[in-house]
C-alpha cells in the first residue's frame, strides 16, 4: 500500500460554505453549509438538479466567487483574506478550469489555446507534460487547428488540456447533463 493510500491529500475543502444572493424577498440561498474534501488524484462528481447550487460550489472552490460565508482552502491555502494578486495566482497556478462553453480563443490554434494560461503567466510548458496530455486527450493531429475547424468534442478536449497543462492541485468544471427519465 501506498501512503497517498493511506493518508489520501486534500486538494480542495470547503466547510461550512454559504452564499447568499440577493436580500429581502429576493434573497436565494446558493450554499447552505456545504462541507466537502476533495481528495488530490481522485474524481468527484458534483451532481443535482439544476438550481441546487453546483456551479456556485464549483465557482467558491476555484477562487471564482466569494462565499457568504465558511472557509476554503486549496492545496493547504486559506482563500480567506489573500490579496486580489494572490488569488489570481492561486487561479493561474493551482486551478484549471474546464467551462462549459470552453471559452476557446478563436484566432488561436488548439496548441495556442491549450498553452495560453502559461503564456499569460510568463511560464514555460514542461514539454513531455504537454504530450502526455495532448496524448491523453487525443488530439496530436488537431494542434495546428482552430476551434471553428473543430468539432465540438474537439474544442472539449482542448478546454481540457488547457485545465491540465499547468499541473494543476485540482480542476474545476461545470457540465450539465440531460438523462432521460426511466
């Protein structure tokens, strides 16, 4: 056994987490004391129906938006009072994002979009982690492509080599899902 086996890593926690949007009337309560740990090298699946507060959860936990109130931390890092340069640094270095719309840069190619957040940081690609993850998602002959000359499924897996390419403590991302009833 392993010791990550036995002393699993917290990438991301969030105790007692609420938001709040609106007052009076209007006031919608998001985040109703949520307490989660997000273990390092595991997937998790945050599921509900539409409203139930998933996104805002997600967004909290990436550093995207500010609870009401409760603690987050990330890779050991209290969000709680880091500067507006900290938490972009936070974002940069130890959150990729995976948004539902992949906000993908038209003019770029696959290859530049996928690097992108390391240019905007002045940070060089470790080369072998770009092929492993442009490998892994299975895109080695799209990189020269543009997202209009890809299809969708394409774009998704760029958006998601961009969430990955950074080496990132956890990935943040939002879908919905439509199933069909039984």
């Amino acid at each position: 056994m392993t010791s990550d086996f036995l002393y699993p890593t917290v990438a991301a926690r969030a105790v007692d987490l609420r938001k709040i949007y609106g007052s009076g009337e209007s006031e919608v309560h998001a985040l109703a004391g949520v307490t989660v740990d997000l273990e390092a090298r595991k997937f998790t699946a945050i599921m509900g129906p539409s409203g139930s507060g998933k996104s805002t959860l997600m967004h909290c936990l990436a550093a995207l938006d500010n609870p009401t109130s409760g603690s987050i931390e990330v890779d050991g890092t209290s969000l709680s009072g880091l500067s507006d340069k900290a938490l972009t640094a936070l974002r940069r270095d130890r959150v990729g994002f995976v948004f539902q719309a992949f906000n993908l840069i038209p003019t770029l190619t696959a290859k530049e979009n996928i690097l992108l957040p390391l240019d905007l940081a002045g940070r060089k690609p470790d080369k072998a982690w770009f092929d492993t993850v442009v490998d892994a998602v299975g895109l080695r002959d799209r990189l020269g492509h543009r997202p209009s000359e890809m299809s969708g499924g394409q774009q998704q897996r760029v958006a998601f080599a961009r969430a990955l390419a950074s080496k990132p403590s956890i990935v943040s991302g939002v879908t919905t899902f439509f199933g069909v009833p039984e």
